[in-house]
C-alpha cells in the first residue's frame, strides 16, 4: 500500500460516519424545500394582497453581492503588486477580503487551477505526503480570527515621504485582520511523520518567483495551518487561493502565499527574503536576521491625516492595535503629544494575534495638538515612542530617515497633529 493510501485511511476510516452525513444531508435539503415553500406562503397573503415582507434569493437576485460604499485598497507605486487597506474607512477587527492588503513580492497573482494544484509535504518525514486540495478538505479544520501584517508595516521609506500622501492608509496599510479557515498544520506533519533532527521547515508558493522563506518546526506545531478559507469564502486570489500558509503572528511574508510545498528540514534555508529583504541593516554594518514576530503595534485611524475635523467639541478616537506575541491588554491615548496618557476602552472580542479595536472619547478645543496611541500585550510589552525606539535599536533619529535605510519591524506610536484649522498631517514623517 503506498503513502497515499495509507494517509487517507488514517483520516477517513470511520466510513459509516461520513454515509450518516450523507442522510442527514438529504433530510437537510427536503427541510429547506419545505421552509422555501412555506416562506412562500407568508410572502403573500391568503386574501391576495401583496404584503411580501421578504423576498427569497432568484434568479433576478445578483450571483454576488455588491458593497455599499466604493472603498479601495491603496496601490504602491514604489512596490509593483501591492495594494494597501483603507484603515480610515474601516470599523471592528475584520477586515473585508476585497481591501484586505496585498504584497506579491515583485511576482504577478497566478491563475491557479484548483483540480490541478497540488501540495506537497517532504523532507525529514517518513510519509511524504501529496494532496488535492479537495482531499485537504476533507480532513479536521479549525476556524480563527488572526491579523497579517507585513514587515515593513508602519514604516515610511524615503520615496513613499516624498511622493504619496502620507495618509494611515500609507503608513499603515499593510495590515489586515481576517477569519481563516484550514487544516491544522500540525495535523499533517503528524501524518507525514516529522524525522529526529528536524527544526525548521521551508515553505514555498507557486507564485512566478516560488517565494520560498523558512519557519522553525516548534511554530508549525503550535498554531500554523493551512488555509482554504477567508472571511467565509475561498480565499481570495490575490491573497493565496487556493491555500495559503497562516503563521499567526509572524511576519506577512512567513505567511507564504499559493502554497505549493513544505520540506522538512534541520536548519533555515537563507533564502533572499531572509538574508536580504525581510532584514535590518544598521549603521554598525550588522544586520538583523529572524526576526518572526510582529511586535506591539497600534494607530488611531480616525481622526488621522488625510480626514478633516467636523469642528470643535465631541470626537471619538479610534483605532486599531495588535501584536503577534498574543492578545492586546491595554491601549492607551494621548492627546497632548504624549505628555499623559488615558487607557482607552477595547471593543469585544479581544482576541489573541487578532487586531483589537480601541475607543476613546474626547473633547476637541479648538488648538493645535498632537494625538497618538501606545498598546500593551500579554507579556507586558509596551509599543514604544520614536524615542524609545531609537534607543532599543541603538541609533539617532538621523537613522529612520536615511535614503538607504530599509526598515522592518518598526512599531513606533504614531502621532498626528491637528492643526486649528481641522486638518490633520502625519508628525512623524
């Protein structure tokens, strides 16, 4: 009996289990008849009066919804195949799957074929392992709520300060929050049977470039699984259709896209991503490596740059924060260029790797000031000032606004200024 075989014995032994979903299915159908029927009945009235409170799906009905409001990512002219979220517009933790943030790495969205793609499990394993992604269907799946984030999130190089608008779309738009649907990545590598000596795994998309970038073995086993679903509905194209790899809290570009194979290995693969992109150079001619996790984070996303105070009095503040350490126990606000701050409330659910929506109402004079927000993880750790930062990394202010510097990681508050006037402009870049 081969690999194959064995593997889906493992998983769908239990036949009879499946043949009684199968009845219950066609009991299923007959009581939607029956309800579609007697919804029918209410839609009009036995007098004949056309009362119809509600009207059942049609054809007349569109195959797709259409949005309310005409919101649009952002394109990056700097990165070709990128697009940023409109945080500005946007309200809770979701976010909608159609403005969700994209960065394909300089490759075009492919055109996968579903029956044909294939996902491939090997390395250090004593099953190597091929599925269809129907057959990944098939097996047990977890839904979650987690953010993704890109490394660069937050930071604002020297060409986007001198030719975008410095808007929260701009700074940070390269972070999105979605429900993922999957299979457990721990699951699988169960099945293939992880070999002694085995600590990282190199993961690679099916994308023109096959991005490829590595992640430790002890992550994988904890929370990563492989995605088939967002927001409720496949996952979209430009976002990893048709599976994704989600490594809660890490970098976005550890999340590989169009996954198309794990192999299972003893140490990282150094690839590019790793060495020579996803890096921190420093003035000393260091670089820092691996970093994985997404650190504390937040922003107000309204009033931001780019919006327009309606006048003095009542405003309320809100935004978003997140942290890939775990879940937001605390987001503070300033509004007066961080001489004090005041804990704003979290909006439920807080969730751990998921972005956490703040408020925090306030009471606008009329004067110039400067608003910004700081947020608390589960560890304790504190989002820094520019300040502090600069401290933590061990540089001068000079240093974030060099023309060679290539920035990840950088979770500064972020302060706006208000000016009398009611506009708003980014204080930092």
């Amino acid at each position: 009996m081969d690999t194959k075989q064995r593997s889906r014995r493992h998983f769908l032994r239990d036949g009879a289990a499946l043949a009684g979903m199968a009845v219950a299915g066609v009991r299923l159908a007959k009581g939607q008849a029956q309800a579609e029927k007697s919804a029918a009945s209410v839609a009009g009235s036995d007098n004949g009066e056309a009362t119809a409170p509600f009207r059942l799906f049609g054809p007349e009905a569109p195959l797709y919804g259409t949005p309310s409001e005409n919101l649009q990512r952002m394109p990056t002219i700097e990165y070709p195949f990128a697009t940023r979220t409109p945080q500005q517009d946007l309200h809770g933790i979701i976010t909608p799957s159609g403005l969700h943030f994209v960065v394909n790495h300089g490759s075009p969205t492919p055109d996968i074929n579903l029956l044909e793609h294939r996902f491939l499990i090997h390395g250090m394993v004593d099953r190597p392992l091929l599925f269809t992604v129907a057959e990944l269907k098939r097996l047990p799946s977890v839904s979650r709520v987690h953010f993704l984030a890109c490394a660069g999130n937050s930071y604002v190089d020297t060409f986007a300060r001198k030719n975008l608008p410095q808007s929260v779309q701009e700074t940070h738009g390269a972070t999105s929050c979605s429900e993922w649907t999957g299979v457990p990545l721990s699951v699988l590598l169960q099945e293939a049977g992880v070999q002694k000596g085995a600590s990282w795994l190199l993961c690679e998309g099916a994308d023109l470039k096959k991005h490829s970038i590595s992640i430790p073995l002890t992550k994988a086993m904890d929370d990563a699984m492989v995605a088939y679903v967002q927001n409720g509905e496949a996952v979209r194209r430009e976002n990893g259709y048709p599976l994704r790899l989600l490594v809660p809290g890490f970098e976005g570009t550890r999340n590989v896209k169009w996954l198309r194979r794990i192999k299972v290995v003893d140490r990282p693969y150094m690839t590019k991503w790793e060495t020579g992109v996803y890096t921190n150079l420093l003035p000393s001619g260091k670089a820092r490596w691996f970093q994985f996790e997404i650190e504390p984070n937040s922003v107000i996303t309204r009033p931001s740059a780019g919006l327009h105070m309606a006048g003095r009095g009542f405003c309320e503040i809100t935004g978003i924060a997140w942290s890939g350490g775990g879940t937001i126990r605390r987001v503070e606000v300033s509004t007066n260029g961080g001489r004090t701050w005041k804990d704003a409330e979290l909006q439920h659910p807080v969730l751990p790797k998921a972005h956490t929506r703040f408020r925090f109402p306030w009471n606008w004079n009329g004067e110039e000031t400067v608003i910004q927000s700081r947020s608390t993880d589960e560890w304790g750790h504190v989002q820094p000032t520019l300040a502090e930062l600069t401290k933590i990394w061990g540089v001068t202010m000079d240093f974030w606004r060099t023309d060679t510097a290539r920035i990840q990681h950088f979770n500064a508050s972020h302060p706006w200024t208000i000016k009398p006037d009611g506009s708003l402009r980014n204080e930092i870049w």
